[in-house]
C-alpha cells in the first residue's frame, strides 16, 4: 500500500498518560504489540535521507516498510508490504517497494551508481502496546482519524549486550479520510486538554541518538522556502512560506519542550519565530480571504515566548560579551547578574515556555494552514495570481528598503525607541527578501537573479552587525544601571557604555547609508 501519511505525533507528560488513555477509552479501542525491527546501512545513510525501513510485528502479522519525509511538517511518503503471519522474522527486502515513489527514492540510497546493493544492518528495535480508536470529527469534510497511544521502549543495538532504552509515551492522530482540518480541530482540543506537545523525534531518530549517546542534537537552521513548481499563486506562497518557518521552529520547539536548555536550540526557534512574524505582517495581502492568515490570530502567543525565552537569554548573553571589555578598560569587579531577579529566580524554564498551551495551539493552527487545500472557489474570493504576488512583494520590499535607508540618514537623532525599531525593520527587510528571493529568480532570470538576491543579502549585513552591536549595548547600559542601583560599582560600566552611544549610532547610520546603493534584485529588468 503506497500512501501519502498526514499526522500528528504529540509527547505525553508522565501525568497525564491515566487521563489520556481514559479519554481514548470512551470509544472502542483495539490493543495491539508493536514489535519493530530497523534496518540502515552501516554508515546511516536512509537516517541521513529522513528515511525509515522497518518490519514490525503487528499482532501476529509482519509488515515492512519505508517512510520519507514529504512536503511538510504533516507529510510523509510511506509503503506497507503485508507479508503474513509467523513467528519468525522475514528477511528484509529493499525490492518489495520498487515501483512506488519512496520505493525509487530508497533504491537510490541503496544502489549508487556501480550497481552494487549496500548492505544493510539492524539499528534499533521497538517493543510498542498499542491503543487505536478511529474517530468521526463533526464538522465540514468529515474527517475520519485514527488515534493512536504508544506506550513502549525504543532500543538501541550497538552490537554488545548492554543494550540502552528509551520510553516511548505518545499519541499519533493520523487523517485517514476527509478534510484536514478535521485533523488540525482534533489535535488541537486534545492537546489543549491534556497538555501534550508536538514532536518531531521518531521512534526510528531515538535509537540513532541511543547508539550515538547523543544528548543534544545540532540546532535547526533557516532554510529557503521551497515553493510548488505547479499551482503556484498567493495562497500557495503564504503556505510555503510559513512552512519554511516551521522547518526551523518545531524541531527546535520538539527538543525543548523535552528538556533541552541548549542556547543555540534556544536562538534557532527565536529566529524562526521572527521570520514567522515577519510572513505574517508582510504576506498578508497575497491572500483576497485575509481571514485564513495574517498576525491578529497567531502573534500574541508567539511575541509572548519569543519574550520569555529571550529574558534570561539576552541579559546572560550580554554580560558575557560585556565582562571583558570592561576589564580591558579598567572597570570594578561587579557581576550584574548577582542578586538579579530574573537570573536567580527565573519564572520558567524554556521548556515550560514552549509547552504552553497558547504556544503549542498556534504550532499546531500553523501547521495546519501549511496543509490546507484551496478551498472552493465559490465559496472564498480567489488567492493573488503567482505575477500578483509577486509585484506584491515587490512593493513591499521597495517599502521596507526606503524606510532602512531613510532611518540611515538620520539614525543619530532617533530616540532609542524608534533606533530599535529601526533594527527590527532591517532584520523584516532581510527576512522577506530571504524568502522572495526563490520567486525571483526562478521567474525571472534563474541563476543571475539569484546572485543579485545574494549580493543584495550581503549588503544588508554589515548594517545587521553595526545595529546588532548597538542594540547589545544599549541592552548592557540599561542592565547595568538597574545594578547601579544595588552595587555603585557599576556605574563604571553606565558611564562606558553611555559614551560609546554617539560613536556606536554613527556606525549605524554609516552602515544603514550603504543599503541604498545595494543593486535591488527585486527590480524588473528593462
């Protein structure tokens, strides 16, 4: 069975797995044991692909197969072959998914050009119980989900006896008929209910980090938006887009809400939440129905952790970058941190934060938009055309370029209030010309356009820098005055880092200047 999969996995708290299984009782249930098998080849290359070949044990039946990522966070690309019952394991066999999608993509990892099979090895193993219940979601599109608990262990096979486990507690909301937005209602009242959060760890990435004994995984980065060679138009942008923010929030978002304190897990979502605010404010108007996207139903939530998570952040971040140079400069001993309200008592943890239920509501809406079909045209005014959308963007890039040059020419006078606007200005320039880049130049000039967006991106960096320095400062000045208060020693430090303000905006102003004579790719040719 060759299927395009649509789902949601969310990690259960410990105390709430009683309540959670009560809740999925109140319907019919069928309880099944898991037993999986997982196979790579011995340097990882299917895990390296974001693939999973498995068999697993289903009840007294065997099935084999291979997952891929697909489109977005609510896709995956999988084949199920039924090969029976038994009681002994069959062989695995790479060529019973030839002639599907994924199947082609797994022949590719595993035959390289000479033709020779690469070998493959079991990884890992899992040993699930199982609770499913198919349920019927009121609504427009009648969706039909099947929800599925696993309680288990995931266990790593490192070729020694002592073999290392992970627990497994979670719940699967798979769409198997209907609207997905029926899956996105369900999802979202369950976990608002229960406090669960959205995962992007699979069963199959646990064993990996167990045979690796990797605590902490690399920090997800920003990547440029992909967008659909067909059907492309206002809608369809908007949905790229937001994907392509996602991309970098909810793998960092998954570790935390976990217990990860990483710092650069930490600065990844916060970027991506501003990009994502950015795609909000500046591609609302490609969409005629404003109503399915724009900041008044998903920024509040978003400003609030982005806020909270940079609170302790920021200040720890600053002090450190500070210390030195107030040494080299002969200050007075004095840790601003000592005695500091947020950092000896912070109100929450960055997983508490990312766990909120607000938080965790608009990651799932999101994700949700991103997965939407067009609605009926006779029902939902028409999206921009691909051309529209593009001369939309146009404007609004030519709107935000003018601004940072004008904030550039009198950069030294702005009041700090409006000095910081002016940074956030830049980075929502940056932003939007990072994800328009891709509909330029595939449109309008392939490889030449897409040297001129990355010329245009470079230039704006030496402003990002002067600015980024000058907002460090300013958030050091104002820390080190509220310690003033308790410790005289750090007026030293107020009365340094006030001095460095006039030098510190003329940089700024200088660096801003430069923008305007940055060759705009966005500008049609001729």
């Amino acid at each position: 069975m060759n299927t395009m999969e649509i789902e949601f996995k969310f990690c259960i708290p410990a105390g709430r797995l009683k309540a959670v299984e009560a809740a999925l009782r109140r319907g019919a249930v069928v309880r099944t044991r898991l037993q999986a098998r997982y196979f790579d080849t011995a340097d990882q290359r299917l895990v390296a692909d974001g693939m999973v070949l498995r068999l697993r044990k289903e009840g007294r039946r065997w099935v084999q197969t291979v997952k891929a990522a697909g489109d977005n966070a609510l896709h995956r690309l999988e084949h199920n072959v039924d090969l029976g019952t038994g009681a002994a394991a069959p062989a695995i066999d790479p060529a019973r998914h030839a002639g599907t999608p994924v199947g082609e993509r797994l022949a590719r990892l595993l035959q390289p050009a000479d033709g020779t099979l690469v070998p493959l090895v079991e990884r890992q193993s899992t040993d699930i119980v199982r609770l499913t219940r198919d349920l019927r979601v009121s609504g427009p599109g009648g969706a039909v989900v099947e929800m599925a608990l696993d309680v288990g262990k995931v266990v790593a096979h490192a070729g020694t006896p002592a073999q290392r486990a992970s627990p497994v507690c979670e719940l699967e909301l798979e769409l198997k008929s209907g609207d997905v937005q029926g899956l996105v209602a369900l999802a979202r009242r369950w976990s608002q209910q229960h406090g669960l959060w959205f995962s992007t760890v699979s069963k199959a990435e646990r064993g990996m980090r167990l045979l690796a004994e990797q605590e902490t995984v690399p920090a997800v980065k920003a990547e440029a938006p992909r967008f659909p060679a067909h059907g492309l138009d206002g809608r369809a942008i908007q949905q790229a887009i937001v994907a392509s923010c996602l991309d970098q929030m909810l793998p960092n978002a998954s570790e935390i809400a976990a217990g990860s304190t990483d710092e650069e897990q930490i600065h990844q979502l916060r970027i991506g939440i501003r990009r994502l605010r950015t795609a909000l404010r500046e591609l609302v108007g490609l969409d005629a129905d404003t109503s399915r996207f724009g900041a008044a139903m998903w920024e509040p939530p978003l400003v609030d952790a982005f806020r909270a998570l940079g609170e302790l952040r920021d200040r720890e971040q600053i002090v450190t970058l500070a210390q030195p140079r107030l040494r080299e400069a002969g200050a007075p001993e004095v840790d601003p941190l000592v005695g500091d309200a947020v950092a000896v008592a912070p109100t929450l943890t960055p997983g508490d934060i990312v766990r909120a239920a607000a938080f965790q509501d608009v990651l799932v809406s999101l994700i949700g938009f991103t997965a939407a079909a067009p609605a009926p045209e006779s029902t939902s005014p028409a999206p921009l055309t691909a051309d529209e959308a593009r001369q939309q963007l146009r404007e609004r890039l030519q709107r935000l370029h003018k601004q940072a040059v004008r904030d550039g020419e009198r950069f030294e006078s702005l009041a700090t209030e409006h000095q910081h606007r002016a940074r956030k200005r830049l980075k929502r320039l940056r932003y939007l010309a990072e994800f328009a880049a891709p509909l330029f130049a595939e449109a309008e000039g392939g490889k030449k356009k897409k040297d001129a967006a990355g010329r245009y991106l470079k230039a704006l960096r030496p402003a990002q820098d002067a600015l980024g320095a000058f907002n460090d400062e300013a958030v050091a000045l104002a820390l080190y005055r509220e310690v003033a208060v308790r410790d005289p020693r750090a007026w030293f430090a107020v009365g340094w880092f006030s001095a460095r303000r006039a030098a510190g905006a003329k940089a700024c102003r200088k660096a801003l200047e430069t923008i305007g004579e940055a060759p705009r790719f966005w500008k049609k040719r001729g």
